[in-house]
C-alpha cells in the first residue's frame, strides 16, 4: 500500500468514526434533554442530571477545543457516574 492509500484510507476513517461520534453526541444531548423533562424525577435525580450535563458540556468543550485526552477521559468517567448513579434512582422509582 502506498503513502497516498494510507493517508486516503485514514481519512475515510476518520470521517466514519466523526460522524459515530457526531451522531452518539446528538443522541446522548436529545436522551438528557428528555430525562430532564420527566415529570417524575426526583430533587436527587434532577442535581445528577444537572450534573452531567455541566460533565458533558465540558466533555464536549474538551474534545471539540484541545483534545486533551486525560481531560476527555475524566469527563467521560465522571459523566458515567453521574449517569450510572441516575439511572440506579430510576430503577426504584419503579418499584
């Protein structure tokens, strides 16, 4: 495979995996968004999702400015926290 291949095939990979990620961006904005609505959340789960949002926007400030990826990473991991620990409340509000 030559240079110009290579480079061709990264781009098109890159462009892939910008557009999966443009995308799950999209779809996790319009699910918080709807959660936020829910009539039914609670004080506890309204500061969760408060929270990962304000983990989010700087998720996305993080990957969209600098790329820094131990910043990206310690947003992701916090917002899953925040989303894990969410969703947990969720589920007893079920029962």
């Amino acid at each position: 495979m030559n240079c110009f291949t290579c480079c061709v095939t990264g781009a098109l990979q890159s462009l892939y995996y910008l557009d999966k990620l443009a995308k799950a961006r999209k779809q996790f904005t319009e699910g918080l968004e709807y959660l936020n609505k829910y009539q039914g959340n609670t004080p506890e789960i309204k500061a969760l999702l408060e929270k990962a949002g304000k983990s989010y926007r700087l998720f996305e400030h993080s990957l969209d400015k600098n790329g820094n990826a131990f910043l990206v990473s310690l947003t992701v991991r916090q917002l899953l926290k925040y989303m894990n620990d969410a969703t947990n409340l969720y589920s007893k509000l079920q029962k």
